[in-house]
C-alpha cells in the first residue's frame, strides 16, 4: 500500500512539474510571438512611409521633367534671340 501512495505522490509530482514546464514554454513562446509581432509591425510602417516618400516623388517627377522642357525651350529662344 504505501508503495501505491508513493507512485501516486509522484506521479502527482512530476504531472505537475510537467504542466508547470510546459506553461513556462508557452509564455516563453508567446512573447517571442509579440516580439516578432513588433519588429514585423515596425518594418511594415516604416515601408510604409518609405512607399509614400516614392510615389510622392514619382508623382512630382513628370512636373519637374514638364518644367525643364519649359526651361529648355526659353534658353533656346533667348540663344535664338541674342544671334
């Protein structure tokens, strides 16, 4: 009998030592999860704004190309007028 009770308290023991281990990965896990989270979160924003910064660029390019034609066709009338 008191074989029994001493595998039962064991038993008991290490269920518990395992459950204990196991919730201890599982938070472990879980904050590198949000870790992860974070940094994946961060890079997206900062693409993000990097995107924006481009396509504003990009949309103010065929303005500057507009003007340097503009520009170019005034110097070659000045050029033109000065002979």
């Amino acid at each position: 009998m008191t074989e029994i009770v001493v595998a039962l308290i064991t038993g008991g023991l290490a269920l518990i030592g395992v459950i204990l281990s196991n919730h201890a990965a599982y938070l472990k896990t879980e904050q590198n999860i949000r870790t992860a989270q974070a940094v994946t979160d961060m890079k997206i924003e900062e693409l993000t704004r990097e995107v924006r910064e481009h396509n504003h660029f990009a949309q103010r390019m065929p303005v500057v190309e507009e003007q340097i034609k503009v520009i170019n066709h005034r110097l070659a009338d000045l050029e033109g007028a000065g002979h």
